[in-house]
C-alpha cells in the first residue's frame, strides 16, 4: 500500500491542528488514512505527518482541490511542504 509524507512548518500547532482535524472526513473520502503525526524534538512547529493511501491520484486529487491553499493558508503553514509518495520495500 502506498504512503502519503508531508512535512512543513506551521506558525501556531493548536491552529493548525484544529483545520487539520476538520479535515479529516475529507481525507477519507480521497482515501487517506492517518497513520501518524509528528512534532520535531528541537522546533514544535515543524510537523511530519503520513497518510497510508489508496492510491497516488486520489490523494493528488485532493491535494489539488480547489481552495486547498486557502485551507493551508488558514491553518497557519509555513513555507513550501516537503511531499513524498512512499511504498513500503519490507
């Protein structure tokens, strides 16, 4: 099953998390499933997070939706979000 990466900064955890929440029956619909979420050690508002998906051009779709940015916008990130798609070797 493939992988969706994303980290990026945000200027306010708490803001962030709660359009990142609001997002979620959206996510679901694209087919991707929150596997975890992470707060760098050093920096609490750099934020690594990865979806299991069911595919890459469903989550791309969603990822590409319009108003997508103005969501980003909303919650508060930080420059440009470093996005893989990942599969699992082992």
């Amino acid at each position: 099953m493939p992988f969706l990466l994303v980290k990026h900064g945000v200027k306010d955890y708490n803001k962030w998390n709660e359009v990142f929440t609001a997002q979620r029956d959206a996510n679901l619909q694209y087919g991707m499933k929150l596997e975890w979420l992470m707060r760098d050690v050093n920096d609490p508002n750099t934020l690594v997070f990865m979806f299991e998906i069911e595919s890459m051009a469903k989550a791309q779709e969603f990822m590409n939706l319009p108003g997508q940015e103005k969501v980003g916008e909303e919650a508060g990130v930080t420059g440009e979000p470093l996005i893989m798609f990942l599969d699992t070797i082992k």
